[in-house]
C-alpha cells in the first residue's frame, strides 16, 4: 500500500500537539450564542413561538451539547476502532509502517477531539447552569452495526473500517462556517476551528485509504462493499431525533406539541436531502472506484433517495 498520508509536520502542528486548551471567558462572550440558531431546524416553529427567551436558549445550549456529545461518542466509538485497526495492521491489506504510524496520529487526534468536546461542554453548563440532557449514542451504533450486519456479516471488521471511511469523508457545510460565525460563542468557534483543522487531514487520508482498499477486495466483496457504502453514509449523517425531543420536553413542551415539532421540523424529504448534500463527497469516492456500476448497489442508492 501506497501512503496515505495525514500531516507530515503532524508532530509540531497538531492540535493535541501544540494546541492551547480553549477555555470559555465570560466576559468574551457576553452578548453572544452558544450555537447558531439557523443549523437548529425546530427553533424556528410556530409552535415554539411562546417558549420565551429562556426557554429558546435552553433549546439552543441543549443541541450544542448533542453536537459535542455525539463528536465524543463518534471519535472514540466509531473511528478509533477503525483507526486502531489499521494502525495494527488488523486490515485485509498491505499497510506500509508510515501510513500504521500516521492511523495512530488519526486515533490521537479523535481521542482529543472528544476530550475538547466533553470538555467544553462542561465548562458551558457550568456557566449558563443550563444541566446536559444524557446521550445515549445506542441508536446510532444500532444502526451502523444493523448494516454490517445486513450487508458484511462475514466481514465485521471491514465493516468497521467503512464505517471510518464514511464518516471521515463527509462533509457538512455548517462544520466550516461555525468558526467564522461571530454572532456564535469565541470558545466554540475555536475548538470547532481547530476540530476543522485536523479533520481536512483526515479526509484525505481515509479517501485515499479507500481507493487502495477497494483495489484489493475481490469482486464479491466489492459488491457486498458497494451495497453498504450508501447506508454506511445514510447512518452517518441521519439526525437521531431521540435527543431533540428529549430537548423539548425538558423546557416544558407537551408532548404532542413536541412530536408535531419534530414531524414539521425533520420531514423525511429533508432528512433525505440533507445526507445527499453533506454525503455528496463519500458517494463521489464510491462513484470513482466504479462501486455504483454494480446494479445492486445503484438499487440501495435509489432506495435511499441519495441517487442523482
């Protein structure tokens, strides 16, 4: 295998290297938010029209918490235990000893983004006095594992590392624009900064990774690979939407209110639109490999919605 590379001045410009811990300073954020309402779909109802000021900034400081939570989850979770794979060289491939090196610089580097997420999170409830609801990441890992299940039940640990791959090629927009946002916290626009900052290695690494994957799987595997891949993808970008009700109920919004929230809000239309445009990338990946060419995996693409 060829090196995918992560960052060769990994070692000096890394961010669990080199970078300072962010600590939130009342004072720098006084008159700002701690999320930006627009990437909160439920905020703007109708039905949250009385809700009030407090109550809206509950809401608000509620689904930054989920965001941050499910980034500690999914690093460590997710892609560590692929990251780890490769880094052993548990893969059904040639790993050449820089690129083992560089999937544990990958696995350092998740480990401290879910240490800055869970860490920031603690330092904004101390702060607002606005408790964290539990996450439960169950649902999700429910999924993902669902679709090894479904589509690589011979393959688990592959399955793993396409899961890696999906998440890690992805892109959402409102990621990058959230440290450029200046109506938004100084404390989150940094981490989220510096969690960009490392991620743009990571793609490329991991986008790579799969080219030279894809050109060792013999051609069943590939199709079972290709079937996955849009669920894969689908998993990974699907909102879970256990925790906006959660979110919800806990500033006093009756339940049937809630639930009409959530169906006005999280339409599956939109849901399917919102994987297509933030998946765009990783199906582009599949799509240049000729992962798509197999009719099969064009049925699960339709099936999805995620098709052009």
């Amino acid at each position: 295998m060829t090196q995918p590379r992560v960052a060769k001045d990994w070692y000096e410009s890394a961010g669990v290297r080199s970078g300072p811990r962010r600590m939130l300073e009342e004072d720098r954020e006084f008159g700002l938010e701690v999320f930006p309402e627009r990437l909160v779909p439920h905020l703007a109802h109708e039905g949250l029209a009385d809700l009030g000021a407090e109550g809206r900034r509950a809401l608000l400081t509620q689904h930054f918490y989920q965001y941050m939570l499910f980034t500690s989850h999914l690093e460590t979770k997710v892609v560590n235990r692929g990251a780890a794979l490769v880094a052993h060289g548990e893969v059904d491939i040639e790993v050449g000893p820089e690129a083992r090196l560089d999937a544990f610089k990958i696995y350092s580097d998740e480990a401290y983004h879910a240490l800055f997420s869970l860490d920031v999170v603690q330092q904004v409830e101390k702060v607002t006095a606005t408790p964290v609801l539990p996450y439960d990441f169950g649902p999700r890992m429910a999924r993902l594992d669902r679709t090894v299940e479904r589509f690589l039940p011979d393959h688990g640990a592959l399955g793993h590392l396409l899961q890696v791959v999906a998440f890690e090629t992805v892109v959402t927009r409102f990621l990058a624009q959230i440290p450029r946002d200046e109506k938004v916290f100084r404390v989150v626009r940094e981490v989220v900064g510096d969690h960009v900052r490392d991620e743009v290695h990571h793609h490329a690494y991991f986008s790579r990774f799969f080219k030279e994957l894809w050109a060792g799987l013999p051609p069943r595997t590939r199709s079972e690979v290709a079937c996955s891949m849009p669920h894969f993808v689908n998993d990974c970008l699907r909102p879970d939407l256990g925790p906006v009700r959660a979110a919800l109920l806990s500033v006093g919004v009756p339940a049937d209110r809630a639930e009409e929230v959530i169906r006005d809000c999280y339409r599956e239309e939109m849901l399917v639109a919102g994987v297509r445009d933030a998946g765009r990338h990783t199906l582009a990946l599949c799509e240049t490999v000729g992962a798509f060419d197999f009719p099969e995996a064009r049925e699960q693409l339709q099936l999805l919605g995620l098709a052009d």
